[in-house]
C-alpha cells in the first residue's frame, strides 16, 4: 500500500502575533529546541512513513531552512521517498498563490495524479500531537471508505474553533459543519484526513471548476463528500493540541514542566526528532537557580529561572529573575532583569534592571485585544530594549524596536511598542 504524505504548512498563525508575523506557523520554536513542524514530521517516520512532501506559502524561508534535505528525520532519501517542498508558483494554467487548503493540493495536481500512491495522507503541520498514523491507514483500507478522517473530543466552549462532526454507530460521518458558534456534538476534526489517490483527485478537479467555492477543505471538500460519499471518522483519544493562539502556545509549552505532562517528550519510543543547533552543554554560575523549567543546550545561567522554558543559547545574567515565561533562541536577559509571564522571541536583548510582565493591570493589547489579553506580554526577534525600562502585562513589543523608539521608561499594560519609521 503506497503512502504520500502532504503537510500543510503554508498558515500565516495571525492569532499568534508577532510570533507568526516573521515564519510560517509551523516554524514557531516549541518546547525550547523544537519547532512545530517535528512533530507532524516525527509522527511520520515513526509510521514508516518517508515520501512525504511539505507545501509552503506564507514567509516559508524559516521553516525551509529548519526542513533541509530532511536528515534529522531520515528523510534524506533518493526520490520517490524522502521530503519535498512544494511552493505555490505561476504557470500555463494561471497557478498563483494557494486560496485554500484544497487549492494547495489542486496546484500540485500533477504530481498527484501520476503517483503510483493508492492513498493521500493529509497532515496539518501546525499542532503538537504523538500519533501512529498505520492504523488510521489500516482502518481506512478495511472500511472501504473514500474518506477518513482523525477525530477527537473537545470543550463544548471550544466548537467554534473547529470542524464539528457528528457519526452513525458504524461510525460513518453524517453531518460536518465548519466552526458553529454552538453544537450538540463535540466531535472535532483534528486536520488530519486520508484519501483513496485518485477520488482525491476527481473532487479536487471538480472543486477547482466550481467558481463559487473557497476551495477549502473544511469549507468545502469536507462537507461535499459527507453528502455524497462514503466519509468515516477515526476516533483518536491521545494527546493534540492546536497552538494556534498566545494563551494556547504559553500553557501547552508550560504544562511540559509537570512531574508528569501529558506530553512525555523524554520517551523513547516515540522520539521527536529536530535539527538541533551545535551549541555547548549548560552552564550554571555559582549562584544560579533553577526550579522546574527546560533548560536547552547552549545557555547560561548566571541568575534564577522558575518554571521557565529557554530555548539553546539563552543567557541570563547575574541577579536576573525569569519567571512562568518563553525564551527563545539567544535572547539576553540583563543583570537584575525581572521577567514574568513573557514570552521573548529569538535574539532579543532585555536591559539591566528591567521589570517586564507581572503585576495586577490586565489591560488587553490595545491593537490586538483578540490575541493578547490573558496577561502575556510578547517580544519580537530581535528587539532591544534599555536598562530600567518597566512594561506591563498584554504588551506587545514589536520586532527590531531599539531603545530609541522608546519615549519613556514605563510602558502601561496593554501597550504596544513599534519601531520608529
């Protein structure tokens, strides 16, 4: 049975802030020296899976940098195996940036269509999960089914995020609606779908000729086929997490610190593979501190981190106190810096004497209330901000603002710092 993978990876992560606004959502740093992307990609080689092909679109030169040729997952193989990336581009037939998630598939139709694949495997490379994807596979072939997909469980309150499901008692999907505001069901798509190879390929042809169509899967591919075609669900009970907003991506990376998270990434038989950066192992300064936190290779510690994750390369300085907060790649934390509830991207530089985050004001983010308003302060790549300065909770501090596009010392929470132009 010949299996090609598609990731999707080509999603902006708007909800993730400034986060998403340099990198595809897939290439956001997790759980210190991960990216999101590892998992969809670990998940398949751990199911035998290696001809797998990644679609990018949106700031895709991160996450293309961090795939390569594929090694860290043994994806460096001779073709039709190993990893491709495939990009939107212009062709004969008017081929221009992806509308949707079926448009994506559509633009890459004829490498499809001339596969000797009998089935498609269809991942979204933008959620944190383990998942042996064969007896999804299995199930799928044994059901006779055109269309499967992985399904899970969520909060009542959750609906609207997703695609919402509801199944017979031979678990064939009877009714798909895409975000309701309300449902009875709380059976969601987990963007995980598996087609027969060439039915994928008749309703693709046959959406693209629709004018009146998104040509999103769960818009439009998704709901058409529940009405007309066999559609089954394969009920998943194991650990997926969607980290597609600020408070989702801060407590799913902290709730790996728990004695025991339900996300074990030191097992070893499912082992999540990354490319890792070639930094020296940790260092600790004689009055370093350190409770219940990830610490990556490459950093040190001259101060204290509490419940923290810090990703290669961090240095905290003397006196410096972290706290319940996200650090990514080579940041700097000043002497004296107090740090809490931040989440700082990669090569930021924070002063001496610093108070970033804390305190009681839980005023939303001014121009992004929708995204920052669970007291989360967030600092763009490489951002610099000056000794002594004080910003609130819900700030939002832009990537490259200097110390000169700062007209005070004290930014209020809920304020949002932007570089000069």
């Amino acid at each position: 049975m010949g299996v090609q993978t598609l990731i999707l990876a080509g999603g902006e992560g708007s909800r993730l802030s400034i986060l998403g606004e340099q990198r595809a959502k897939p290439a956001v740093p997790f759980a210190g020296k991960y990216r999101i992307i590892d998992f969809a990609l670990s998940n398949c080689v751990n199911s035998d899976l290696f001809r797998i092909a990644v679609l990018t679109q949106y700031r895709p030169h991160s996450l293309m940098e961090h795939i390569g040729i594929g090694e860290p997952w043994d994806l460096d193989r001779r073709r039709p195996d190993g990893v491709q990336i495939w990009q939107p581009y212009r062709g004969r037939n008017a081929q221009d940036w992806y509308r949707g998630t079926a448009d994506a598939l559509y633009q890459n139709i004829s490498f499809l269509d001339n596969s000797p694949n009998d089935l498609i495997l269809v991942l979204s490379g933008d959620h944190i999960y383990k998942m042996d994807y064969r007896p999804l596979l299995q199930q799928h072939s044994d059901s006779g089914a055109e269309l499967t997909v992985a399904v899970m469980h969520v909060k009542p309150e959750e609906v609207n995020r997703f695609g919402i499901m509801s199944v017979n008692d031979e678990g064939r999907i009877t009714e798909f609606r895409e975000k309701p505001e309300q449902s009875e069901s709380t059976l969601a798509s987990m963007g995980i779908y598996v087609f027969t190879s060439d039915f994928l390929v008749r309703r693709l042809e046959e959406d693209a000729a629709d004018s009146n169509s998104a040509h999103d899967f769960g818009k439009n591919i998704i709901p058409a086929m529940v009405e007309h075609d066999r559609v089954f669900a394969y009920p998943f009970e194991g650990y997926w997490v969607d980290v597609g907003t600020i408070p989702a991506y801060w407590e799913t990376n902290l709730e790996l610190l728990q004695s025991q998270p339900a996300l074990d990434l030191h097992a070893t038989d499912w082992v999540i593979h990354t490319r890792s950066e070639e930094r020296p192992s940790v260092k600790f300064g004689a009055k370093a501190e350190v409770q219940h936190s990830l610490i990556s290779n490459g950093c040190i510690i001259h101060g204290t981190v509490i419940n923290s994750i810090l990703s290669p390369g961090v240095i905290v300085a003397r006196g410096a106190v972290v706290r319940d907060s996200i650090i990514m790649n080579a940041t700097r934390i000043g002497e004296d810096a107090q740090i809490e509830a931040v989440i700082a991207d990669k090569e930021v530089a924070i002063g001496a004497g610093s108070r970033i985050g804390g305190g009681d004001d839980m005023t939303p983010n001014k121009s992004e209330p929708r995204n920052i308003s669970d007291g989360i302060t967030v600092i763009g790549k490489g951002a610099e901000l000056p000794a002594k300065v004080m910003i609130g909770r819900n700030c939002r501090i832009d990537s490259g603002v200097r110390p000169s596009d700062l007209n005070q010392l004290e930014i209020k929470s809920g304020e949002t710092i932007s570089p000069r132009m």
